[in-house]
C-alpha cells in the first residue's frame, strides 16, 4: 500500500490552509512596523534636541529614591540601573522581531502561492496561476520592506541605547557618590556633637 500519494496531498492541504495566516501575520507585520516607525521619529526628533524621555525619567526615579530614606540606596540604585537596562533592550527586541520574522513569512508566503500556481498550471487553470504568483511575489516584497525598515530602525536604536545605559550608569554613580558624602557629613556632625557633650 502507497501511501506517500496520502502523505502528499495531506502537506498541501497544510500549507495551503497556512497561506491566510501568514497574509495575515504580514499585514500586522506592516501596521506594527508602522507605529514602531511613528514613534522612532519622535524619538529621533528628541534626541536632535537633545532630550531623551528615556533618561529623564530614569533621572527622575534616581531623585526619588534620594528623597527617601534607605540604608541599602546602593543596591535600590543597582536594582534600579538592571531595571532600566533590560527595559532598554525589550524596546530593541521589538524591532528585533520584525527582523526576524519579516523575511520569514515572506518565504512562506512566496512558496505557498508558488505550490498553488504549479498546481493550477497543470490543472491549464492560466488565471489563478497568474494570481497565485503575483500574490507570491508580492508577500516576498513586503516582508523584505519591513525586515529592512526594522533593521535600520535597529541599527540607530542600538546606539541610542548604549549611550542611554553609559549616561545611566554615570547618573547612577553621581547620585551615590553624593549620597556617600552626604552621609559622611552627617557622620562627622554626629561626632562633632559627641565631642562637645
């Protein structure tokens, strides 16, 4: 008994029924590397003023925890700096992913209509196979456009973040080296005051 014939039919019936998923995974493809690139350019509008939303606010967390008391305010500083850091990196895995699977469903969906073209070939089905391949090629093209635009986006967006987490790692420094001396000054008027009493 053959049953390669079985087999066969039953992988076509698969990729074929994967098509709409993978058209569908391209479009939201396309609209999420759209808001990735809307906000990329508001980014890229600060930084040319020289402001970065990213590192105020991480300037802003520093003073708060400042104001506070805490006899542990290096490692709360410490905590807070990994914090800041990998919250940094998840925004360039965002554009990472696009990168990755941009091309990736544009293979699928380039050899998934390519099967159904060579099928309507042999069927002399001219018009769908003419659809099927103009839908083929079309799918490669969109997920090469959006890996593309990701990683340029990613290319500049990683140098952002260096230099975010370098300023970071500064900030955090000075604010315990004035922490540090802070603390030494209320130490030597404490030891002034033991020795006038």
């Amino acid at each position: 008994m053959n049953i390669l014939p079985g087999l066969e039919t039953f992988l076509y019936v698969l990729s074929s029924a994967l098509f709409f998923p993978v058209v569908a995974g391209l479009v939201l493809l396309t609209f999420w590397i759209l808001i990735l690139l809307g906000g990329f350019l508001q980014e890229w509008v600060e930084r040319r003023r020289g402001e970065s939303s990213v590192l105020a606010a991480y300037k802003d967390t520093l003073k708060h925890e400042l104001a506070s008391p805490d006899n542990n305010i290096d490692i709360t500083f410490e905590r807070l700096l990994q914090v800041a850091e990998l919250d940094a990196i998840k925004s360039l895995d965002r554009i990472r992913f696009v990168i990755r699977t941009g091309p990736a469903l544009g293979l699928m969906g380039t050899l998934i209509p390519m099967g159904i073209a060579l099928s309507a070939l042999a069927k002399g089905d001219m018009p769908r196979m003419a659809s099927s391949m103009v839908t083929a090629f079309t799918t490669t093209v969109v997920g090469l456009a959006v890996s593309v635009a990701a990683y340029l986006m990613a290319l500049v967006k990683e140098k952002w973040v260096r230099a975010d987490i370098r300023e970071m790692e500064y900030h955090t420094e000075l604010a315990l080296r004035s922490q540090g001396r802070h603390r030494g000054g209320v130490k030597n008027e404490e030891a002034g005051d033991d020795e006038i009493s």
